[in-house]
C-alpha cells in the first residue's frame, strides 16, 4: 500500500474474496453471460484532462474504489462506457 487507508477494509477484504470464489463457480461463457453485474456504490471514474493547442483533451481514466481497500485501475472509454451499463439489471450477455 502506498499510504495508509482513511477506513477499515475487512468488509472489502471479504467481498474480494466472495467475488473470487463466485469467478472459480461460474467459470464457463454461459454462466458468466447470464449474471447480472453492477458496481459498487464506492466507486468513481475520474478523468484528466491536459491543456492542448486546440482545447482540452482527455489523458486518462482512472477507475477507484473510494472507500475500504485502496485500488484503482486505469481503464480505457469503452470499457468506462461498458461499465457504466453494469447497473444490476442486465445480463452480461445483453
């Protein structure tokens, strides 16, 4: 860990290994394309932009995870468009 964390993490520690036990049980494509992911309410997509000759123009996304264990994940506008449809109620396979 780079610094120290602002809020306890076991409860996050539990559900990272729940998701890792629920990944090892649902290992083929069919099984996978049938769940029905949403992300967790702690998380954010932070943007950076940098000035450039003709206006702003986006550098990076970063995914994070603002409460519990630290982590954050850069990650590309498709996946950030891909996973803002992971609200719950639809299928992967959708």
């Amino acid at each position: 860990m780079t610094h120290t964390p602002e809020h306890l993490f076991g409860d996050s520690l539990l559900s990272k290994f729940s998701a890792r036990d629920f990944l090892q049980s649902h290992s083929s494509d069919e099984q996978m394309l049938a769940i029905k992911p949403s992300l967790s309410p702690n998380v954010r997509l932070e943007q950076l932009f940098e000035k450039g000759a003709v206006g702003w123009k986006n550098t990076s996304l970063t995914l994070k995870l603002v409460k519990g264990f630290p982590f954050s994940l850069s990650v590309r506008p498709l996946v950030a468009e891909f996973l803002d449809d992971c609200d719950g109620n639809r299928t992967l396979g959708h």
